[in-house]
C-alpha cells in the first residue's frame, strides 16, 4: 500500500470513529483469542500515529492457552493422575524454564561447574528482573555428576535482560566453544537410557538439530586419553538443510567419530563393512529412534500448539513412526538397546506404535525395564487401554466400529491388543511418560527395547554376507515363510556357488571397487539414488605412499602407531589444502558404502596448507580443532608452558618472545620456525589455579609466539583461569570501532626499532582487529579479496617482505572462505 493510499484509508477511519464510536478499536478487540491479523492492522492504523507505534510495539496478539479438544481427549484418556489435572494445565501455561547441560567428556567438565557455581550463579541471588525474583538454578536430580541445570529464567528474558547480560554472554560463548548445550531438560533423557559405551556403533535415525547427538558423542568420548574410540555415531536426518545444523552441532565437539548422512529415516539403507576380509551388514548396538511427532508436550515453548492442536495430527503421524521404528529394529545387532522417543503425550503416537512393533516382532524384541535408572526423575508408566478420536470428537474404541470411509484416517495399529495375555507379555507399563507439571519440564515418552534374535522377516540375516551381489533392498525384503520354519535352515554354499558369486560381484562392482583402491568416497550416482540440496565434495583418503605425508611425519615426529590411512581430504585435483581425519570404524563404513548414502559431513580438521611453511620444513601447520585428537602421537615442537604464559597467549595476538618466562624462553631458544604445540600441565600444589591441561596450537616466529586459537575458545579458557573477560569484549568493541587511519598512525610510531617481520606481525594483527576477527580461525565475516586489499595498500616495505604470519594470515582467510 502506497503513502497516498495509507493516508486516505486513515482519513477513512477516524471519519468513521466519529460517526459510529471507533470501528478501529473494534477490530482490535474482538474478543480473546479471535483477533485477526488484518484486523490487528486495521486496529492500529485507526489511531493515527501515537496508537499506531503502541500497536507495532506490542508484536502479535498473546496467543491465549485454550484448546478445549486437547482437554477434553486428554481427560478421557486419563493419562494425569486424579486429582493432578488442573496442576497439569496450569505447569503448560507457564513458559518453559531454561537448562543447560555441561559437556561431560570434557576434561574441564569440573572447572566449567565449578565456575558456574562460584561465580555465575551466585550473582544471580537476590536479583530481580521486570518485577520477578530470579531463583537461583538448580541441578536436575537425576542427571549424572550435577552436568545438567535448570532456571525459571526464560529464553527472552535471558536475551533481552541488560542484568544478565554477562550470563547470557557466557553462555553463548561456551555453546559455539561445546562446553555448554543449551538443551531441554526431557531431552537428556533418551540418550541416557540407551546405556552407551565408546565402543558401541550408534545410529541417530532422526538427528537434527543435534543436541541429543552431542550427548552420545560425550559418551563414546569418555575416557579423554583414548583419541579413537572403536565406537561411532552415524547422525541421519531427511532434511537437507537441517543436516547442516547438525553438522554445526557435531562439529562443537571435535569427533572423528561422527558421520552425518542425509536419507529417510524410514528406508534407511544397510550399509556393508569389512571384518576380516569379508564383507557383512552393517549392526548397530545403539540406535536412537528420535521420530517426528505432533509435539503436544512441547506447548511450554511452541505455543502454536494451543491453536493449532487436533488428534488429526498424530493420525498422520502415526504410520510414519511405526515405519521409522521398524526400520530401526531391523538394523539393530541382536542384544542391542534401541531408544524410541517422542516429544508427544498422545498414546497414538507412543504406546500405540510400541504395541504394534512389539506384536509383528513375534518375540524378537522386549520392553526394557528401566524403572532403577535415572533415580530421582519422576515417570509415569505406559498405558494398557485407550481409544482414538478424530478431530470432529467422535471415538473409536475398536478398528471393528470403524467405518469403512474413515479407514484410512484409523488403522488397524492404531488400537490396543484385544488378548489380555499378549497385552500382558508386551509390559507396556515399562514405557516411560513425563508430564510437565511433576518436575517443571516439557511433556515426553521413552520406551527402551531390546533386541533377543532377527525379526521374523530377517531369519537369513546372519548369512547375507554371502550373498553380496544382491542389491540392498533385497535384504530387506520379507522372507516367504511356509509356516514350520523350514525356510530359516541355510545349506551351506558349494564352491561352484562361491566362484558364480564372487564372479558375479566382481562384475558389478568393478567401478566401485576403483573407487575404494583410489580412496575416493564421492556421492551417490544420481541414477541409484535422487540427490537433494548441496552437491558435496568427494572423500579422498591418503594413499599409503603419498608424498605429502612424509616431511608433516617428520617434522612432528610422529609416533609409529599414527593412523595415516585415516586421513582424508575434500579434493581429488588440486592442491591439498585441509588435512581431515576419522576414525578406522568410520573410514571401513565410508570405503564400503560410497553408492549408497549421501555423507554430508565427517571427520575433524588436523592439518591446514600454509603456504609459506615449506620453507621451514613443512607445508601443514596444526589445526586447533583436531588437537586433541592429534597431541598423543606427536613427538616433537612440543612447548610446556606456565598458567602466566598461557594468560598471555590468550590475551594478547602477537607476543614477542620477552614476554613469557623465562623457561619457555630457553625451550622456543633451540627450535626451528613453524607450527608448534603449547601445552599446560596443571600443577597440584596450586589448588587455586586451573586444574585441567590445556593443549594450544601455536606459531613460533623469529622474535615472536602466538596461538592459533577462536576467539569463543581464548574466552573460555580465560574464564577458567579467573581473568574477567566481560569486560575485555568491550574493549575489544572500542578498538574494532576505531578507524583506519587511528590504527596505521599507531602503527608508524613502533615502526622505528622493528625489524621486517615483527611490522608484519604486527600490521596483521592491527588488521585483524579493524576487521573484527579474533584469530585466524574465528568465522571470516569478509572476503578473503577485502583482506588481501587491506594488505597491499599497507607500507611498501612491510607488502614486499615475505614473512611467515602475514602468509599465514593470508592462506588461513582464503582457506576458511573456501571451506
């Protein structure tokens, strides 16, 4: 609408407001729950300029908490408690409170809490914020180690609050670090009850966004001092661009244990793996079965859901779940634990699908009793009766009364078991509900099933190694049953069947075994599988010859055990310009299945391309990402250093080599340029100083030592050792606002005095402080091109000398924008 349009539409109205009384405020106030945006608008516009910007200030009208439906089917199915009802209500009035979770296989899990403790938390007593009181945060008594808290402060209040601004940056900062998961409470729980250990091969069916994920990484992680697990997760989700949030999820904790792969969850392909020079189907002995749902126990935080609430929804969903759930047995290892998870209080959803799965498994499978684990969370159990209604009201409490014009609205599994002694054998009581109002969290279902033998359709599952040449879906096909079992019993293959086999296969996988003698795992041909969303880079792994590998070996002194056939690039021509590693689980699943599942991301970064490094006996510098993961097997350019030198580091971009104490001195005194390894050992006579190890990657120049750090990760490890850094922000928001020619003025009055190199060091550093970058990791907010513009209009002396770190700079930009 035009200007001219708006202002006789205004015209328009306040005549009318003076003939008939303000049809405008009509429009707004049309009763509760029934205003329309149209008339919002119009209600707005009646009131001239004053009413208008009141109007837009208030945001949409307050969604009010009603949904008789809900009500109404809830209370019939008597899912609360007696006498509970109205306390279940009033706790799904009330907004969500906010909880965090510690990572827990971190070192520093400890210095983290305890700083949340004796600092964070303890501001906030006594502190009021718009009229209401904020309670101190509590642990959540049934999560292990006090790694999970919750608060009644809200997401809103948190974000927008100026008093807790110093909180909320914390917590922000830890998050991007994956110190911190901001995460609901129900949530935790799945990946809890399935019990993993770090050499369990997991499966997250329906991943995104990640933070249950995060938590079974935590979980193969936890012993620190093992850098490769022989566990694995491998984190699926449909949605393409959702798989990318994944991605950003998993790649806070640092695996090389992690795949992403994007498919249906529902047909999922069977993936093949080499044990001892034969190839078998892919098992897992975890599978997470996270599925979609309506959400219902979700309406704390997705207020839509009031409005939008029907039993339609989980009558749609239902088909969906069971097949995602069946498909999640079928890949589960016999005397696995498969989690089913819903962020639903509907039955239809739950118990429902638990029902039919365990009924067609005919005894292969078993609900587990979890009823001791997690003590102090407080469940209901899993219903035995209930009925379904459709979103007109009408109930069905049989499939037998069901009218053949609604049968494809209800099915058949959607019912409970008529026969009391089957309903009895299937324990559904041993499924698990949470309702809000019990401990102040969403609503949520968890069943936990356990796998005794192959579902009925899969009696060959053991022998399908043998029968390669198949494709994959033939595994999957129901086997034809004469009723006495007899088709279970496999005769043994004679060696003419063995030769025709192998013959067989040799024909059919000539390319892709080209493919695997290359190391190279691209995407899927789009002939055998559709391709959604970005076309990835392939996965090249190293060849056991390759002549890049020989002077990094060298120059780290790598330990013999390194496992370089893991590491792998994103480039088949070109230039090498990342080093990315996984671990051997991972590269035996990516060399086997390249045709059949489209990875969208896997393994950590451990060495980037610099390209002035050669000069000083290697081209790779370390990447901090994947230090961890790489600091056992290096053996050389290792550097202790003391808690001061590591505050100075961390504090200050460019250092010259003065600065730090005088045994770090003497250590960095003998050694080559290049890329280095600083590492701190806690002290346990200092109890007051930080009392975890920390392992930096760093650069050492000819006068100077920096690290290589992102500036979330610099921020943590400084809280961790008592420096303020809330205030150092803002510091470093005054000098990013200073202009160019402040920064160059600086920059001639130390020019005197200061050999080529150090100018460089410190004309980068000036740089990347005008550019508002922390370290040369930190995420590029310009071009690389803008960069390299800033460098060639710098002093002609310091553009033609040729020193390691503006190279470094430089490289590190255009590499970060590439990636």
């Amino acid at each position: 609408m035009g200007r001219r349009a708006r202002d006789r539409r205004r015209q328009q109205l306040q005549q009318r407001q003076e003939r008939g009384g303000g049809g405008g405020d009509q429009a707004v106030r049309t009763g509760p729950g029934e205003v329309k945006r149209g008339g919002e608008r119009r209600g707005r516009q009646a009131d001239g300029g004053g009413a208008f910007l009141q109007g837009w200030a208030g945001g949409y009208p307050e969604i009010v908490k009603e949904n008789e439906l809900f009500e109404r089917y809830y209370r019939e199915l008597g899912i609360v408690p007696a006498g509970e009802w109205d306390a279940f209500m009033a706790a799904l009035r009330e907004p969500l409170p906010a909880t965090l979770r510690i990572t827990g296989y971190r070192s520093h899990a400890k210095e983290i809490l305890h700083c949340l403790k004796e600092k964070y938390f303890r501001e906030l007593q006594d502190l009021e914020v718009d009229g209401q009181k904020v309670e101190m945060p509590q642990s959540l008594s049934w999560y292990p180690e006090e790694l999970a808290w919750h608060t009644n402060l809200s997401r809103k209040i948190l974000r927008k609050s100026p008093q807790l601004e110093k909180f909320h940056q914390f917590l922000v900062s830890e998050t991007e670090c994956g110190n911190i998961s901001r995460q609901e409470a129900v949530s935790m729980i799945p990946p809890l009850l399935l019990d993993v250990s770090p050499h369990h091969k997991i499966l997250d069916m329906c991943a995104a966004p990640g933070s249950k994920t995060a938590q079974l990484i935590e979980m193969l992680h936890a012993d620190m001092n093992v850098p490769f697990p022989k566990g694995f997760v491998i984190a699926n989700d449909v949605d393409n661009k959702r798989c990318y949030l994944l991605v950003h999820q998993a790649k806070r904790l640092n695996s090389p244990c992690i795949m992403v792969v994007n498919h249906d969850a529902s047909s999922i392909p069977n993936l093949q793996i080499d044990v001892d020079g034969r190839k078998e189907i892919l098992f897992y002995d975890r599978i997470l079965c996270d599925v979609p749902c309506s959400g219902d126990g979700t309406m704390r935080k997705n207020i839509d859901v009031w409005k939008k609430w029907t039993t339609q929804n989980s009558l749609q969903l239902h088909g969906l779940q069971l097949r995602i759930a069946t498909r999640g047995v079928e890949q589960l290892a016999e005397g696995g634990r498969m989690v089913y998870s819903t962020c639903s209080l509907n039955p239809i959803e739950n118990e429902a699908v638990i029902a039919s799965l365990l009924e067609k498994s005919q005894g292969a499978l078993e609900l587990a009793d979890v009823s001791s684990e997690l003590p102090g969370l407080k469940r209901m159990p899993g219903i035995t009766k209930w009925k379904v209604m459709l979103k007109d009201g009408q109930w069905f409490e049989e499939w037998k009364d069901v009218p053949s014009n609604r049968q494809t609205q209800i099915r058949p599994t959607m019912f409970p078991v008529k026969d009391e002694e089957k309903l009895k054998a299937m324990n559904l009581e041993r499924c698990i509900r949470i309702l809000p109002h019990h401990q102040n969290t969403g609503g949520f279902f968890v069943a936990v099933l356990i796998k005794k033998s192959p579902m009925p359709w899969n009696k060959r599952q053991p022998k399908v190694h043998q029968k390669l040449p198949q494709r994959t879906q033939d595994t999957e096909v129901t086997a034809a049953s004469s009723g006495n079992g007899s088709d279970c019993i496999i005769e043994e293959p004679t060696l003419a069947e063995n030769e025709e086999c192998k013959k067989m296969q040799e024909l059919q996988n000539s390319d892709t075994e080209q493919s695997k003698k290359e190391g190279v795992c691209g995407p899927p041909p789009s002939k055998k599988m559709k391709l959604f969303g970005f076309k990835e880079d392939p996965f090249v792994f190293l060849p056991e010859d390759d002549p890049l590998f020989l002077p990094i070996q060298k120059f780290y002194a790598l330990d013999p055990s390194f496992p370089k056939m893991n590491l792998l690039t994103r480039t088949q021509e070109g230039k090498k310009r990342q080093l990315y590693m996984v671990s051997k689980e991972l590269r035996n699943v990516l060399l086997n299945n390249s045709e059949k599942m489209k990875v969208i991301n896997t393994g950590i970064k451990v060495w980037s391309r610099n390209s002035d490094g050669e000069q000083f006996g290697c081209a790779f510098r370390l990447a901090q990402e994947g230090i961890y993961t790489l600091y056992p097997f290096i053996h050389a350019r290792i550097i202790n250093v003391c808690i001061e030198d590591v505050k100075i580091l961390l504090t200050q971009e460019n250092p010259f080599l003065s600065k730090f104490s005088s045994e770090t001195q003497k250590k960095v005194k003998d050694m080559a340029m290049g890329s280095i390894v600083l590492k701190y050992d806690p002290d346990p006579e200092k109890p007051h100083d930080l009392q975890c190890p920390i392992v930096l990657c760093g650069w050492q120049g000819k006068t100077s030592l920096r690290a290589f750090v992102p500036k979330n990760e610099r921020l943590h490890y400084l809280r961790m050792m008592g420096v303020e850094v809330f205030k150092a922000k803002r510091k470093e928001e005054e000098l990013e606002n200073k202009t160019g020619e402040e920064v160059q003025h600086r920059l001639a009055q130390t020019e005197e005095g200061m050999d080529v190199e150090d100018k460089e060091h410190d004309l980068v550093t000036k740089m990347e402080a005008e550019i508002g970058e922390e370290s040369s990791q930190s995420p590029v907010e310009s071009s690389a091109m803008e960069i390299e513009n800033k460098i060639e209009d710098l002093d002609q002396s310091s553009k033609n000398a040729n020193t390691h770190v503006s190279q470094e700079s430089k490289d590190m930009d255009a590499s970060n924008v590439k990636d």
